[in-house]
C-alpha cells in the first residue's frame, strides 16, 4: 500500500502497513518529512543521555520513533512522537510488549522535537491527541530557542511547568529531576 490515500484507511489496512516513519490523521497517512542531521542528533543525545538516567532507575523504557501511538481506531489516528516514555508499572499493563509494533495505550511521556516547518494548529492538533488518550507530559525541544519546554495536563489544559535553557536541569513530575541540561543537546 503506498503512504498516501485516496480514501480513510481502515484498521485492518492500517495493520498491514510497512512500519515506517508516518502518521494517519483520521484515516489519511501523512507521510513525515525526513528529518535534518540535527533534529537527529538532538533525539540521539536525549535517548543516550536521558535513557541512560532511565535504565539506571529502572523508571521503565524510553522508545524512539518510528513507533506508533494509537489515538483512536475509528477514524483511524496515529501518532509518532519522537520519543516516548513508558514506565514499567504501564508497560505490565500490555500483554508481550516487546512484540508489539504499536501501542495502544498512553505513554506517560512524550518528547517532540520540534522543526522549523511544524505550525502552531499542527503542534495544538498534536497536543489535543496526547491530551485525548491520557498523555501526562509532553516537552517541546525547540532548536530554534536552544529550550525545552515541559508541558503538563490540568483541568485548564497544558500548562507549562518551565522552560529550561542553558545549564538548567530539566525538571519532569513524571522523572523527576533529570542529568539532562538542554546544553547538552544543542551544543
């Protein structure tokens, strides 16, 4: 099947779809553009750096894209966040996790690095997604700004918890306190 349609994509279709670097927004895949050498390098210091905290405590798992979050079977939604955290208590929760190529349930983090191309109705479309199945925090690593932002959901919506530039930890209520600066993945 080829990664543009004509028509919503259904759910048995969807299964038989190559695993690849896409997202289907209500039954049409999306394509994602590939991404530069630094939006790379970005998620490769956070999987390294922020992973290595994350195996250390036996938090759970830190899984780079291309791996799909199911928003809603019907019309068909997936995201791939750039990179997402499960802990270990919600990875229990999904039967032979390490054999799924999708997951079905809410990571409890969500990390996107944003590009140069992503517009504001793109990022609050995404936003509204992770609210909808139960994503507790997403931070949005700017290039740009050389910042991350922590991003938390209240009663009134996201809310930030910080914009962390320079030298400044960054701060998660889902991690805790992390080793992660945003010096080290900018520089």
């Amino acid at each position: 099947m080829a990664l543009t349609a004509t028509h919503g994509i259904s759910w048995d279709e969807y299964l038989q779809l190559p695993l690849t670097h896409y997202e289907i927004l209500d039954g049409e895949v999306n394509a994602l553009p590939t991404p530069l050498f630094k939006h790379q390098k970005i998620v490769s210091e956070l999987m390294i750096r922020l992973g290595g905290q994350i195996h250390r405590d036996a938090k759970g798992y830190l899984v780079p894209a291309p791996y799909d979050v199911v928003i809603r079977r019907a019309p068909l939604r997936t995201r791939q966040p750039d990179l997402l955290f499960i802990s270990r208590e919600r990875a229990d929760q999904i039967p032979d996790l390490q054999n799924q190529p999708r997951i079905e349930i809410a990571p409890e983090l969500v990390i996107e690095v944003l590009s140069p191309s992503d517009t504001a109705s793109e990022w609050l479309e995404k936003l509204r997604d992770y609210h909808q199945i139960g994503v507790h925090e997403v931070w949005a690593v700017d290039p740009q700004s050389a910042s991350v932002e922590v991003l938390r959901w209240s009663a009134v919506g996201w809310q930030s918890q910080g914009v962390f530039t320079g030298d400044q930890p960054i701060r998660s209520e889902v991690l805790g306190e992390t080793a992660v600066a945003p010096e080290m993945l900018f520089g």
